[in-house]
C-alpha cells in the first residue's frame, strides 16, 4: 500500500493505492474507489487507468513520494473537485489569468479550497456566482 497526498486546483486529497491479489490495484481518492491498471518500473509505478469522471480527470498522480506530479488537462474548463459552495469569484469575463492564478473560492467540509487557472488565457465564461451550489464535476469556468 502507498499513500501520496496530491493537490489539484488548489484542493488537497489523499490518494491511496492497494494491490489487488487478482490483478491491478485499487486506488482511492478521498473515499473514492477505482479499479486501475499500474505500468512503470518495479519502484516507479504510474496510473495508467485513471477514472473517467469529470471531477477526477485533472487530479495529478505523483508516480513517487515527492516526485513531480502529471500536469493537468489543460483543456481551460475548471470543475468543482468537490461539492460545497462558492465563497468568491476573484475573476470576471475578460480577464486575463495565468496558470496556478487563483480564480474564485470554495467552501467544502468547513474548509476554505483555492481553486486555481489550469491554464494561461482569458476567462470566457463563469457558470457559477458568490453563494452558489456546486456539485462534484459541475462546470464552474471556462478559460479560453
């Protein structure tokens, strides 16, 4: 079993990973389970399946304890990485913005989530506004 702490979006989650007695192993993202396939060097393994979720496509997966982590999919849609309620939007339409520049904020579980640029460019579209809802994978900014 190892155990990695990994940060996407500015959210913190603990990302565990069992091999299976059967085949493949089964990692687990905060509370989360999925059945993957792990390729790489007999001290490296990589995620080579990761789940096809929304909300989990741009969580980077450290190969090692303290390696660098994947870089997200920078595809310029930010998602809700996990349920809860936006607190602030530090953007709006037309602003430029820069990867890691964080864009609004995310109450979830009491705790404050900085939710971060994917990508360089200039916000297109905000879905959601100050008090909102959000739902896990809900489309929250498209930076185009």
């Amino acid at each position: 079993m190892a155990t990695y702490k990994v940060k996407s979006q500015g959210v913190e989650y603990t990302v565990t990973i069992v091999d299976k007695a059967t085949g493949g192993s089964l990692v687990t993202i905060d509370d989360r389970e999925f059945d993957v396939k792990l390729s790489g060097g007999d001290t490296d393994p990589a995620v080579s399946s990761r789940p096809t979720a929304p909300a989990w496509r741009s969580i980077p997966m450290a190969s090692t304890p303290g390696a660098s982590a994947v870089a997200p999919i920078g595809d310029g849609k930010i998602v809700a990485p996990i349920s809860g309620t936006i607190i602030s939007v530090d953007v709006k339409v037309g602003d430029s913005v820069s990867v890691d520049q964080v864009v609004l904020k995310l109450e979830a579980m009491k705790m404050e989530n900085d939710i971060t640029a994917t990508v360089s460019g200039t916000v297109k579209e905000i879905a959601v506004s100050e008090g909102s809802d959000t739902s896990t994978g809900q489309l929250l900014m498209t930076i185009g």
